[in-house]
C-alpha cells in the first residue's frame, strides 16, 4: 500500500498541470504494432522490446459523455504531453514513470517513434483539432550511420479509453530507398580454374541529387496518413561508400537511406559513377545519369511509373552494369603482287 500511494503522488507530480485523482491501481500501457515495417530499425510487425517511444494523452470525456471543463482555464486539456513508454517485459508499454488511469473521464492517445524525432523536429499533438504535426524534421545523415532512422507514428486513438491496454499501430512517416548494384556476370575462370582480377568494375558513388532533406509532416483524423511540406534546401545525396564498390554478379545492398516523401523535380537525377579496369594500369571512369522523374518500375505486379518518394513505400533500385570482353575477328587479305622489274644493261 505503501508503495502503491508513494506511485501515485510520483504519477501526480509528473503531470503537475491536473488536479485530477490517480486510480492507483490501473496503469496505462499500450500493445503497439508496426504497419509494413523496414529494416531501418526493426523488421516483421512486432514492435521491437528494446525500443520505447514517445505518448501524448488528451483528457476527453466523462463516462456519460458528459464534456470534461478544463482542468485550469489557463492551460490545455493535456493528460501528459509526451511522456516516453517503454516495455513491460511483455507485449506492452507503460510509461518510464508510471502514468495512471484518471477515475473521472477518459483519454485519446497519439504517439510517435523514436523518441529521438523530438530533436529533428518541433511536435505538436492537439486533440481539439485532432493532427499532430512534426516541424522542420530534418533526415539523419547516411554517411554517419549507414541508415537513416526511422521515423513511425500512430494517429490519434479513434475510440477514448478508460482502461488498458491500448491497441495502436504504427505508420511509416518516410520513403525507403534501396540501390543494389551487380554486374552482368563474373569474370570466367581459365583452363587451370583461375578466376583473373580483370576486368575489374567499380562503382564509385551513386549520387540522389537535389534531394530535399527537410519537411513539416502533418497528420489529421483518426485514421489519416501523413502530409509532407518541404521547408529545406535541396542537395546531394551520395548512398555509396566513400572507398566505392568493387561490383559482382551477385546483387550488392548499399546504405539504405529513409528520405522526405517529396514530388520529384525536373533537376532530380540518379547518378553512378563507375570505372572498368582491364589490367591494374588501364582503366576508363564515366557517369551515368538518368532523370528520377518518369522512370518505369513495378508496385506488386503492376507497373508503374514512379514521379515521387510516397510515405511508407520502399523504393528498390537495382543497377546493373554489363562487361562484354573485347574480341578481335581477324581475317587476311590476300596478297597484291607488285613487279619491280630489275633491268641490267
């Protein structure tokens, strides 16, 4: 009992804007999923146990449905604004600092994952309006880390609760772009089974270029999907490692970048640089380029053509560089008889 009440003042003191009773018995926990999730952090729908995210509540209702007052006329109908859950040793999530159930009313939940976002980008979660909206997010950079992390969210809960543990489901906020690069085939092996290091091809740097990295993400309703402005400025995106990539047959993944879903540009190309060695002093580097905007691809069996990064879809882009050996077909003229006649007096 002891313990109980000293959780419940602690509880108290976290929210210090209510004047509303704890029941001290009802935790609030959450069961999250995550719809089509990437490699970026996590894969398959469960949420991951090591992880933990960020929670706003909104004071609702009573159970009559009887209009809640504000619990000051000075302050927002704010429960807690964003509060960090984490795992439960289960398949919920309670608050770092335990949160309780309010025994008059009911709560509406809205959330967002990792709680490092709240360093990208300005949150803000408004029941009475029903959005949230993540200002000025700002993608990670992909050469430091090798991704870019993740950014989820679950809209506003639909249905205010009173109890738990509440169900929410996790949507994709960012585009997941994937390069692959191979070659047409492997160098073949002589007649003593030796595989020669020439040919050689490698990709130096593919290169997104005019990529805004910089947008204000909105999200309204209980069931909409996130709207992106971009606020940034355009730049360069290189998804290779700064030594390149020596190609082979098989199809190698490269830093798997989540970008701002955006409309592609008429100046937004892909670019791959790439050099063909055929002994360790003889080599030939040249660029390809090729507009983003237009290209043709496939979205489950039906082809497309891809004119922008949509939020929660993975872009695969699988380049291949073919190498044909060079062959020589010789043929001989025959010979043209020239007489040199030699006169001796």
């Amino acid at each position: 009992k002891v313990f109980l009440a000293i959780a419940a003042v602690a509880a108290l003191a976290a929210c210090s804007k209510s004047d509303v009773e704890y029941a001290q018995t009802g935790e609030i926990s959450f069961v999250p999923v995550a719809k089509n999730m990437t490699k970026s952090m996590m894969t398959g729908t469960a949420f991951q146990a090591s992880e933990s995210f960020n929670v706003g509540a909104w004071y609702n209702q009573t159970d009559d449905n009887t209009a809640v007052a504000d619990w000051n006329t000075d302050t927002d109908k704010y429960y807690f604004e964003e509060a960090t859950f984490v795992n439960r040793e289960g398949n919920s999530w309670g608050g770092a600092t335990p949160y309780y159930w309010p025994k008059v009313g009911s709560l509406l939940f809205a959330g967002y994952y990792p709680v490092e976002a709240a360093d990208k980008a300005s949150y803000e979660f408004d029941g009475e309006t029903n959005q949230m909206v993540f200002t000025g997010y700002e993608q990670s950079e992909v050469a430091e880390t090798g991704y870019t992390e993740d950014l989820m969210y679950f809209n506003m809960t639909e249905n205010s609760h009173n109890s738990g543990p509440v169900a929410v489901v996790f949507k994709h906020a960012l585009s997941w772009v994937t390069v692959n690069l191979a070659r047409t085939s492997d160098n073949p092996a002589d007649d003593e089974g030796n595989v020669p290091q020439y040919p050689e091809i490698k990709v130096n740097s593919v290169t997104f270029t005019n990529v805004n990295p910089e947008g204000t993400g909105t999200v309204v309703g209980t069931d909409g999907d996130i709207t992106w402005t971009l606020t940034g400025t355009p730049d360069n995106t290189v998804v290779t490692p700064a030594e390149g990539v020596v190609l082979e047959a098989a199809p190698q993944t490269q830093t798997e970048p989540l970008f701002i879903p955006q409309v592609f540009t008429d100046d937004m190309e892909l670019q791959v640089n790439y050099t063909i060695s055929s002994s360790a002093t003889e080599s030939f580097s040249e660029t390809y380029t090729v507009a983003l905007k237009g290209m043709s691809g496939t979205e489950g069996e039906k082809a497309v053509t891809v004119n922008s990064w949509e939020d929660a879809k993975h872009y695969i882009y699988n380049i291949t560089i073919g190498i044909e050996e060079i062959l020589v077909e010789p043929t001989v003229a025959d010979w043209t008889p020239v007489t040199v006649p030699v006169p001796i007096p």
